[in-house]
C-alpha cells in the first residue's frame, strides 16, 4: 500500500488501507498516518464494507507471502471473499486483485506450504471472476524492493521473472485510471514498454464503464456456470477464456478439471 502514492510518473491515486491482516497489525499504526483501528480482514464483512465507505475502486493487495497454511487461508483465502462480499455491501463495484503468476518458480521444490499459497491464490481468482462486480486480476512477478524502472510487459499471458514493488504499484495506478480495462486477467513482468503505453495496449472496451452486460440464464453457453445469469459481453474481446470439460464452466479463471 506505501507504493500506491501520489508520483510525477503516475495518476495521483488517494489511498486508504481498509483491512489489517492480522490483530497485532493494528498496533502498529499506519506509515500513511491513517488514524482510527481498521478490520480484521476475513472477520467482519459489514466492518468491512463500512471501512471501504465510498471509495471508487477497492484494491486487494495484502498476502501471506506463502506463510503458513493457517495465514494463507485467512489472508489469501478468507480475506478475499470477505473483501468481495464487503464490495457489494457498500456498493463499490470496482475490485482490483493483486494475484499471482500461477508459473513462479514452479521449476523449484517449493513446499506443501507455498503449493499450498498457490492454490488458494487459484480459487480467489475464480471466485472474484465469477463474481459480478467490474474486476480486474493483476498477477505480477515475484516481487522484490528494487527501484522502479518505468517499463514493463503486460499482457493476457507473461513469463515470470521478478518485479519491482514500485513498477506494480504505478501500473496499478494506471489501470485504476483506464475505464476500458476490465473484467481481465493481466500478467505483469520486467519489460521495455512504457508503463502507461503497456496499459493502453490491454484496453479491450469503450471508454465508460460499464455495468456487467446480462444474458437469458437458459443461454448456458454465455452463461459462466455458477447461477447469476451475468454472461460476457459482446463482442468477446481478446482475452484469456479457459473451458472445463465437466460442468459447462467458461470463463478466465478455472479449477483443474
């Protein structure tokens, strides 16, 4: 969240943090000097969606770091689908999720407690795309504290690499700015393009944004398979769609099947 401010290469973005991850997180204070005791991500959802008040877009960027299966379940996990019941209590549609490469590292001997961080990672992606709120997935590299460089590559598949916390949190800034980008997945690495150019080049809509287009739930083959009759806009812009072989599911985000 301290990347996520105000600078002469990015849109000045106002923040607050609505959430603590944890009890003792509240103790600490807030570096930004937000004062007053924030929930308890993965507790109370009305706690929550009060915290959000009437904010314009709600961006999820806490994580356990692949921490202990306990702290995955509640942050990664329970935190997410908190944050998504807590948006549509407070009427903010808008929800931005920082997620994860599914491919970091996999060439490595991670653990049970990191395979573990990435399957979580998995089901909060399908549960937020499958919800009916203007989401946008943002799955960066692994992520380190060098300085930013101003470049990278986005785009609907990236390799993995490492990104700098800095270089997210100004393509964040650009995309919470980009009313035509939404209701994607988008993979973020190092790269050599401009990060507002990289931004443009993923806009898939008009310029206003719009609420989510519905279709007749009989049309199972727009349907998205989970029974709110939210269906896919028209024409299907260029964008990762994944089809599970069992339960006529179709969208950006799947189970293994």
């Amino acid at each position: 969240m301290r990347h996520l401010t105000p600078r002469p290469t990015a849109p000045s973005v106002g923040t607050r943090p609505a959430g603590a991850r944890f009890p003792n997180h509240r103790a600490r204070g807030s570096p930004d000097g937000v004062q007053g005791r924030p929930p308890i991500l993965a507790e109370a959802t009305e706690e929550l969606a009060t915290a959000f008040g009437s904010v314009d877009a709600i961006v999820f960027t806490a994580g356990s770091n692949g921490g202990s299966v306990e702290d995955t379940k509640a942050i990664d996990g329970n935190g997410v689908t908190k944050a998504i019941e807590a948006a549509h209590h407070a009427g903010v549609s808008h929800f931005v999720l920082v997620s994860v490469l599914p491919e970091s590292w996999r060439e490595r001997d991670l653990g049970s407690e990191v395979e573990y961080h990435f399957a979580v990672k998995k089901e909060t992606d399908i549960a937020l795309t499958r919800s009916d709120l203007d989401w946008l997935v943002l799955r960066p590299s692994l992520l380190v504290d060098d300085p930013g460089t101003g470049t990278v590559s986005l785009g609907p598949a990236e390799f993995h690499g490492q990104m700098s916390r800095a270089d997210v949190a100004e393509t964040l800034a650009e995309l919470l700015h980009e009313p035509r980008i939404g209701r994607q997945i988008l993979e973020l690495n190092t790269g050599t393009v401009p990060i507002r150019d990289a931004v443009k080049a993923n806009v898939r809509r008009p310029w206003t944004r719009q609420p989510p287009i519905t279709t007749d739930p009989a049309d199972e083959c727009l349907h998205n398979g989970h029974g709110t009759g939210v269906g896919v806009p028209f024409p299907i812009p260029a964008r990762e769609i994944m089809l599970r072989s069992t339960g006529r599911h179709l969208g950006p985000a799947q189970f293994p099947a």
